[in-house]
C-alpha cells in the first residue's frame, strides 16, 4: 500500500521527524511533488535536517501555516539530497511557489551569510516506504 499526500493541492505541510530517543517533533514546511517523491528545501543547519541525518523516518501531513496537521499523517523515508542533486528540489518548489519560493531561497541566503542557517539543502521524501 503507497500513501499518497497530493502536495499540489495543500499549501502547507507538517513534517514530523523523529529524535534520539524516539519522540517526534512536527515543523511546518513548503513541499513539492515531482517524479514521485515530495521535495523540500530548508537550512542544512536546522534540527530537522540534523534529525533525518540520524533517522530518515518521517511522517507527513497537510497543515495549516503554523503546522497544525488537518489530515492524517503518512509514513514516509527522507534524504538529504547531495548538492548535484539540490536543483530537483529547487524546480519542483519554483514550480509550485513561484516567487514565494524565490522570497525564500534569498531569505536563506542572506542566513547563510549571518551564518546562521548554513548552506541551503533539499529534502527528497518516499511515502508509503517506511
């Protein structure tokens, strides 16, 4: 059985990641579909980034702005996407976000010149595949 999670029709998505010892932390984020998979695009500093190096479980459900899930939430693997592969995640969300994504991507830059965030990632997610 394959979960599926329309990401063109939702806005807004809760991504639960799992810690350490088990317990999950739910952050809202942007996700595209393309060939399959949902794609992300974050901090390479951020705790969720950190949290899917470890475990590549996750849990996703569409949200609303503040990541308050309203439908239930499916099983899925994520990966950090390499740098050759970052342009994937980067079409797919223009494609969807347009220039709320372009917004985004100068907003992480301008954190990655602070030094606060890092160098921007993709995260490449496979509902249904736990």
């Amino acid at each position: 059985m394959t979960s599926q999670v329309n990401a063109d029709g939702h806005e807004y998505f809760a991504l639960r990641t799992f810690r350490q010892d088990g317990s999950s932390v739910s952050t809202p984020v942007w996700l595209a579909s393309a060939g399959g998979n949902l794609y992300a695009y974050t901090p390479g500093r951020s705790w969720k980034v950190k949290r899917i190096r470890r475990n590549p479980k996750v849990e996703v459900a569409p949200s609303n702005f503040a990541g308050e899930p309203h439908d239930r939430w499916r099983p899925g693997q994520a990966r950090v996407l390499p740098a050759s592969e970052l342009r994937i995640a980067k079409r797919a969300m223009t494609a969807k976000y347009g220039n709320k994504f372009r917004w985004f991507t100068l907003v992480t830059l301008a954190g990655r010149l602070r030094k606060h965030g890092g160098r921007a990632v993709g995260l490449e997610i496979s509902l249904g595949s736990v």
